[in-house]
C-alpha cells in the first residue's frame, strides 16, 4: 500500500467566522444626517471552498441610529440579512483579490448592508410628522428645518 495524502484533509472544508467588525473597519462613509453607525456589525458566517471560488453564507445584523425625516425623533432600527450569501470566484476576470492567503470579505458586507439601509428613515410608516402644539410655523418661525440645523452643532 502506498504512502498518500489526501489534500482534502490537510485543509478544513469549511470555516465559520462568527464575531464583531467594528465601525471603522465598515467604513460606510455616509453622509446622511439621518442615519448613522455607531455598533459593529455582528457576523455568523460560514466559508467553503467551492469549485474555482468560495461560498460565504451566514447571517449579518446591524444596528442603525436613524432619525425619523418627518418627526426628527431618534430611533434604532436593525438590519438583518438572515440569508447573507456571497458567491466570490477566485479565478477569472472578477476574481477576488487574495492577499497572503487572505481574501477580505469587508467590502462585500459592506456593499450589501448599504442596500439595506433605509432612503427616507421613518420611526413609523405612518408617522404624522412634527406636532404644531397649537403654535403654527410661522409664529414660532420654527420648522423641521430649524430642528434639523439644530442638531448639526
Ligand atoms: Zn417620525
């Protein structure tokens, strides 16, 4: 009987990455004042080899600091991807760039948790808006506008 070595058992078939990427590391660079992040996303993620590329299938979940358009009230809202999956080839024109044996899968999280993000932030779907509280705008000179500046500071 010879001496071989299946090369399929040097190697796990498949790998779970479970944790943390902190904010910095998503790097969303968003510009709306409406939605910010301020949690690391949290991963469960499964990784396997596939023919010419890898498999990434898991869950993804972040939590969001929104800001209602219509009311201005704080909310957080959390995007789950329950069925995250990503299909990367590692050969051919689209291949994913492998560095020291790493392929980071960041930039492709990212990509897919910004999809998710919501355009016009509402704390409800059938949020009324500011209240008036018996004063009209044009007494009090103040409108969500006003608010919103407010908050830059
Ligand atoms: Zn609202």
């Amino acid at each position: 009987m010879s001496l071989k070595v299946n090369l399929r058992h040097l190697e796990p078939r498949e790998i779970c990455l479970k944790g943390e990427l902190p904010v910095g590391e998503l790097d969303f660079d968003l510009r709306d004042e409406m939605l910010q992040v301020r949690e690391p996303m949290h991963y469960d993620v499964r990784v396997e080899k596939v023919s010419h590329g890898l498999l990434a299938q898991g869950r993804l979940v972040l939590s969001l600091d929104c800001r209602c358009v219509r009311c201005l009230k704080s909310f957080k809202k959390t995007i789950e991807l329950a069925n995250w999956t990503l299909h990367l080839p590692l050969e051919g024109e689209d291949k994913a760039t492998v560095d020291n044996d790493c392929v980071d899968l960041t930039p492709y999280v990212r990509e897919d948790m910004l999809l998710e993000f919501p355009q016009h932030p509402l704390c409800s779907p059938d949020c009324a808006g500011l209240k008036k509280n018996g004063r009209s705008q044009a007494q009090t000179g103040r409108s969500a506008w006003d608010e919103l500046n407010k908050l830059k500071l």
